[in-house]
C-alpha cells in the first residue's frame, strides 16, 4: 500500500513536470520490489528493480537542465517520428526477448507474455518520460491495460485499485502535457 501510495505521488508529480518524480519513483520502486517478492511474482520484481535504475537515469537527465520551461519545470514535447519508431521498436523487440525469457525459465514469471509486457512498457514510458515526450503517458495507457487485470488476478486487489487511479491520473497527466507541447518553447525541436 506504501509503495503504491508513493507511486502514485510520483505520477501527480511527474504531471506537474517536477523533478522530485524521481526520487518517489526510486523510493517506489523499493517498496514494491518487496511486495512483488513476497507475491512471487518475478517479473514485478524485474519491473520494480528496472524501474529504480531508469528513475536514477530520469532524475539525472532532469537534473542536467535540458530544456526547462518558464516555470521551471521540464519542457515537454511531441516525440519525432524516428523517436517513435525506435520506442514502438525496442517495445516490440524488447517484448519478445523478455517474453522468450520468461518462457525458457517458467520460475520467472506465472503470465510470461504479460509480465514481459509491462516490463519492457514500464521501461519505454519512462525513457520517454525522461526525455520529457508526452508519448510516455500513452505508454503507460498501454501497460496499465494489462497491468490492472494481471494485479486483480495475481491477488493484489490494493496495486489493481492503484492503477485504476493511475489510469485517471494518465489521461489528466497527458492532457496538460499534450497542451503543453504546443508551446513556443516545446515547439524548438529535439533533444540531443
């Protein structure tokens, strides 16, 4: 419940484009890698430990000032269609190698395709939210599809509820991004 509470701070505050997402999210992560363990399910625990490493990189890349707004907080923007590309790209490959995994070693993961699935979701929606591209809140949509199922049947009636809030805060987080984007500053290309 911890985890998750924190979670979803960490989410309130990604939509506010506040670089204190990522200390909660690495908080986060932490709690969670113990419920996951103790409900044995390995891929939330693979999840949770990716999470922790790619919240250390967001927070550094936040941190190193790339594009702020006039208020302070991150610029955001559309992703370029080769930024895409190479997000749907590493999605799909990284679906299949972690999927293939998880089918090679049965004690990894009780729903392969499924686990494989929101792990490599999670690490996709968080590159792009690092990269500040409101494309990330699409990811998420997507991992929470399958994700809020997989929590109810996996008897973590508490983290399915999360995600159903979740998926609230994502739609409210992606509007105010995607209406962000379309301001002069977020208009000025790329990130290198």
């Amino acid at each position: 419940m911890v985890g998750n509470t924190i979670g979803l701070i960490a989410l309130a505050l990604g939509w506010r484009r506040s670089v204190l997402t990522w200390p909660a999210q690495l908080l986060s992560g932490v709690i969670l890698v113990g419920a996951y363990a103790s409900a044995e399910l390995s891929g939330g625990v693979g999840k949770q430990l990716l999470v922790i490493g790619v919240a250390g990189w967001g927070w550094h890349q936040w941190t190193r000032g790339r594009r702020q707004a006039q208020d302070g907080s991150i610029a955001v923007r559309f992703a370029s269609w080769t930024e895409r590309a190479v997000l749907l790209g590493g999605a799909l490959v990284g679906t299949l190698a972690v999927g293939g995994l998880f089918i090679l070693f049965p004690s990894l993961s009780w729903s392969p395709w499924a686990d494989a699935y929101i792990f490599v979701g999670t690490l996709v929606a968080m590159v792009a939210q690092a990269r500040g591209l409101v494309e990330f809140w699409f990811a998420w949509l997507l991992v929470d599809l399958v994700g809020v199922p997989l929590a109810f049947s996996s008897g973590l009636a508490f983290s399915g509820l999360v995600y159903v809030v979740y998926f609230g805060l994502v739609v409210w987080g992606m509007r105010d991004w995607w209406l962000r984007s379309r301001t002069p500053a977020a208009l000025n290309g790329a990130w290198s």
